[in-house]
C-alpha cells in the first residue's frame, strides 16, 4: 500500500497545482490536496477513518451534483454523445469541464475507499 499510496500522493499533488487556471481554482486544489494528505497520512500509518470516510461522502455527493447538473456527465453522454473530453487541455463546453470533474473526483473516491478498506483490514487483524 506505501508505492500505491506514494504514486497518488505525487499525482494528487501535481493535479493540484495544474488547477491554477481552472474556473475555481481554490476549491480543486483543496480537493486534490485532501486526496494527498490521505495517501501521506497513509504512507505514514497515521489512521483516520472518519476523515477518509467524511472526504469519501464529501466527494460523493459533489459527484453525484456533477453527474446530474444541467452541464454534468449525463448532458455529456445524452445530449452530446460522449465526444472526446480529452482532445484539447482547454475546456471548450462546460458539460467537458464537469465530466473532466466528474472522473476526476471518482478517482479521488477510489483511492480513498481503497484506503478506507485497508485501513479496516489492518485495525481488524491488530484486534
């Protein structure tokens, strides 16, 4: 779990700073550095599942408004077919920007609710 958790610290710290010119920065950066800060407490085998498990909510929900909003992914794949969301770095639609959004915290849900897991795994086999 350390290489797993250290691959997605580098990647969520560098997602992070590539938000400078996104239309809302401030809040992308702290979402991608909440995902960093899970996987370092990780690597460092500091346990904080309440934490993991509020993000992982947290996230959720905010993807569930992206998946439904009148720009979200559901517009992306009904209305305009699913085109390429990754062509060009500069967001041209915003139904591209929030699907981008979109995959971008459901990755950020997987990583923590494999910590998550994990961490329930190892506090089960301690007791």
């Amino acid at each position: 779990m350390k290489i797993f958790n250290f691959i997605f610290l580098i990647l969520f710290v560098i997602s992070a700073g590539l938000q400078y010119n996104d239309p809302d920065p401030a809040l992308w950066i702290l979402i991608y550095l909440f995902g960093a800060m899970i996987c370092f407490f990780a690597i460092r085998k500091k346990n904080y599942p309440r934490l993991t498990l509020a993000g992982i909510i947290l996230l959720f929900i905010y993807a569930l408004y992206l998946f439904f909003d009148k720009d979200g992914v559901l517009t992306w794949l009904t209305e305009h077919q699913a085109e390429n969301i990754a062509g060009s770095m500069k967001a041209s639609s915003p139904w591209i920007e929030e699907t981008r959004e979109f995959f971008g915290l459901t990755i950020l849900i997987s990583v923590l609710s494999i910590n998550f897991l994990s961490l329930k795994k190892e506090s089960k086999k301690d007791n």
